[in-house]
C-alpha cells in the first residue's frame, strides 16, 4: 500500500476501523512510517497523562448542593411548567430563582445606575423610582456585604500562622468553609454583572472567585510555606485592594442614595476602573 | 469482562428510572445522578477549560440544563453521554467568553505570566517522586497547557472529545454544530497543532517508547 498520511495516522491512532488492518500490516515493514507513527503517539500519549484535579470524593454531592437551590420545581410532568405562570421558560418559574435572578439583576442594575448611567435605559426604572431607590439601596448593600465578607476570610488568611512554634501545620478550615459559602454568590454577581455588560465588575469578582476557589480547594492543613504560596497568589492578583476599592465605592454609593443625599442633589460617581 | 458491563448497563438502567422518576417530579432521582455522573463530567469540563474554576461552573450548568432539558432526552440514550454533550457545548461558550474577557484584561490581571493555572492542591506531596522527574514533568505540564490554551475553543473541544473521551466523530459534529467531515478535519487540525508544539518536548519519551513498544 502507499504510504499513509499524517491524518490517516492520526485516524488510526484514535482507533478508527477505515483501512486499519492495512495501515496496521504498513507500519510493521516501513520505518519511515512507524517513526512518524511514534511521534504521533508520544505527543498523545503525553498529552493523555496530563493529570486532571480530583474533586474530591464528595463531589458529587457538592455539586447537588450547588445546584439544588436553582432548580425548578417539578410538578407531575415536565410540561405542565411551560405554560403558567406567563413566562415563557420553565428557567424562569421556581420562586426561589425567580427570587435569585431577580436580586443578580437588580444588583447589576444598581452598579450601572452609578457607572453606566448613559447606557441603562432609564425608563423601568422611572416607572417606580421610589421602589427602585429602595431597591438599589439594599442590593448595593448585599453586594457590599458580601465583598465585606470575602475580604475577612482574605485578611484572616493573610494573618494565619501556626498556634506555637511546635505546629508545623496551620489548620484553614474555617476559612475555607468560608469561601466555599461566598463562592456560590459571588459567582452569581459576576455572571449578572457579565450579562449586563459590566465589565469592569465582572472581572474584578471573576478574579475574587479565583482566590476563593483556591482556598476553597486547598488542604484544611498546610504548612507555612504552603500558606505563604497562598499569600503570594492573592497579592499578586493584588485582589484584596481592588474588593477594598469596590466596596469602598459601593459604600460612597450608598450614602448617595440615602434621602438625605437626594436632597443635597449627590449623584452616584462614575467608579473607576479596577 | 463480563461484569464490567453488566455494571455498565446497570448503571444504565439505573439513569434511566432516574430520569423517569426525576420527570415525574422526585428530585432526589436527579440527585441520584448528579452524583453518579459529576466527576466525569469535571474531567472533561477541566481539560477543556484548563481550569477548575471554569470546570466547576460548567459541571453546574450542564446540570442544570439537563435538568431544564430532561423532557427532550430520548429515554434510550445514554444519560451520562448526553450530559458530557451538554457540558462539552457550554465550555466552548464558556472558552470563547473567557478569550474575549482575557483580552479586554491588562496583562497584569493575570494569574501567572503564562496563564497558566496552578492549583494551590498541587503543592501539596504526593508520593515524592526526584525532584529532576518533578522538574521535568512540571516543565512538560506547563508546555502541554500553553499547547492546549493555543488551540481555538473548537479545536480543543474535539480534541478533548476524541482523544480523551472517547467520542465519535457524530458526537463531536453534533457539540460542534458542523458537519461529520468539518469536525473530522477539525480533531486533525488540533492533533497537527498539539504536534508542532510538543513535539520538540515529547521527542526522547518518544524514541524511549519506541524501543520497547509494539505497535
């Protein structure tokens, strides 16, 4: 037979059935081919070696746990969903994550009401501005308590050491339950932030979910020079400054929307970019 | 033998009462197969996304939408192929959205000077291999995830669907939404870039293979 080409190989190396007991029986006789054949296998056998994390044994489990709070609820048969309500997808019928869509939408709604004011249409929220008002307010302070929140664990984990010289070990525990907990919402602010386009947020929260996903993943115990690489990871994303910022701005944001603000005429500032 | 796949398709049958009993409003049947099926679709969600904060989110959604979706599933299929699909079809949204967001990003955002991942799990010890075997595998490690992030989203997915999981070739058209034959050049596109890359790195395993492998 000819020579096979580089894609037969590659086909053939993947198992597949065309012309295979040829190629097979053309390999063993030309060595130009079984060279190139080896290349192909040394690069794909590498690349199947890569080690993939484990997740743990209770993985699974936490994925429900993740997941259980978002999904609908099923009643007798899938279709019945469809219809009620008035919404057109069963996404968006359970009440919980109405609820919870509601919050992410309203919370990205209230940063672009202070840095996207141009590009918001205003009008729904004229309709009801009081409401809104109100609205906005306790959504900045639910984003602000939670970059509140994420940024003790960091300060807390920033300052941990062993409990005497003896410990070669510092137990994160408590920390890393933590982050596991900010995790789930922080994603939910940042994919929010995201549909909205608010970008600058978005990657700001995306880094802080990084940061939380590292602590969350790492050992309960680890020694002091794994802690240090843990610090060194969150300073060099420099992320305990840019949540410092944020919530710094969402707090100047909220005073701005307090009655007393509204009537000296403040208006939200444009926040910088972190 | 045997037993492998009377267990293979008890686990199927299995799903498949799962997903009956979860049409019929019980929930703990879905939990039932979150459970079975979460660390495998994590395997193929990191090695497409190359990181476990992605493949985390898109383990959750491929959930999610197979539960928003379960009433579209053909009772014959394979649960646990039909969720990987799903999952393989948001991680290459999930790609394409995190190339773009990479892009707009100052350098200096970046986890790393090459982007690359590193786990803080992975400090921990393992078995101690000699530190040159560390040093080597780690540097190989860092080259294969340049090689891979360098592949579009596309690529990678059919690579990953092909040589780690095992797909077909309709499978990877259907993630893909092209033609069998697009998706075939496709796989070889992203096996002839992984080879120009790797390469030069993997030439001596290669040559020490060759001396002791049958083909």
């Amino acid at each position: 037979m000819k020579h096979p080409d580089e894609e037969e190989l590659i086909a053939y190396h993947g198992g597949e059935v065309l012309r295979r007991d040829a190629i097979k029986e053309h390999l063993t006789d030309c060595t130009e081919c079984r060279a190139e054949f080896e290349r192909i296998d040394a690069v794909l056998g590498a690349l199947g070696a890569m080690p993939v994390p484990d997740p743990g044994d209770d993985y699974g489990r936490r994925v429900w746990r993740q997941i259980a709070p978002r999904l609908p609820e099923r009643r007798a048969a899938w279709w019945s969903f469809a219809g009620a309500g008035g919404f057109t997808t069963s996404w968006l019928q359970p009440r919980r994550w109405t609820a919870v869509g509601a919050i992410a939408t309203m919370v990205t709604v209230a940063f672009m009401a202070g840095r996207f004011t141009k590009r918001i249409s205003p009008a729904p929220i004229a309709a009801d501005a009081s409401a809104g008002k109100v609205r906005e307010r306790v959504l900045i302070m639910a984003v602000g308590e939670h970059l509140g929140r994420s940024e003790m664990v960091l300060v807390e984990l920033a300052n941990a050491e062993p409990l005497n010289a003896r410990q070669k070990q510092v137990n994160i525990s408590a920390e890393q339950r933590r982050a596991e907990d900010l995790l789930e919402e922080n994603r939910l602010y940042r994919q929010t932030a995201l549909e909205q386009g608010d970008t600058g947020l978005a990657n700001v929260l995306d880094e802080l979910e990084r940061v939380l996903l590292d602590v969350a993943h790492s050992p309960q115990e680890v020694t002091p020079a794994q802690l240090e690489t843990i610090r060194q990871r969150i300073d060099a994303r420099g992320i305990l400054f840019k949540v410092r910022v944020v919530g710094k701005e969402l707090e100047q944001r909220e005073e701005s929307s307090t009655p007393a603000a509204k009537q000296n005429g403040s208006m939200p500032q444009k926040r910088n970019n972190t | 033998m045997r037993r492998m796949r009377q267990s293979v398709e008890a686990t199927g049958d299995s799903d498949a009462i799962a997903v009956e009993r979860t049409l019929a409003g019980d929930r703990d049947a879905f939990r039932a197969l979150v459970e079975r099926h979460s660390r495998n679709v994590f395997r193929l969600a990191y090695r497409m996304t190359g990181n476990q904060h992605d493949a985390e989110e898109v383990v959750q959604e491929a959930f999610l939408r197979a539960y928003q979706k379960l009433g579209q599933f053909a009772a014959r299929a394979n649960f646990g192929t039909w969720v990987y699909r799903i999952a393989a079809n948001y991680a290459i949204d999930r790609m394409r959205q995190r190339k773009s967001e990479d892009a707009q990003r100052e350098p200096a955002g970046r986890p790393s000077d090459d982007g690359i991942e590193r786990d803080v799990a992975s400090l921990v010890p393992d078995g101690a291999p000699s530190p040159e075997r560390l040093a080597q595998s780690e540097q190989l490690a860092v080259h294969m995830r340049r090689a891979l992030n360098e592949l579009t989203p596309a690529e990678r997915t059919a690579f990953v669907m092909r040589h780690w999981g095992g797909s077909g070739i309709e499978e990877i058209a259907e993630a893909l939404k092209s033609s069998t034959s697009a998706a075939k050049n496709t796989v070889f596109r992203s096996v002839q870039k992984l080879r120009r890359s790797l390469e030069p790195f993997v030439e001596r395993r290669g040559q020490a293979k060759a001396m002791g492998t049958e083909l």
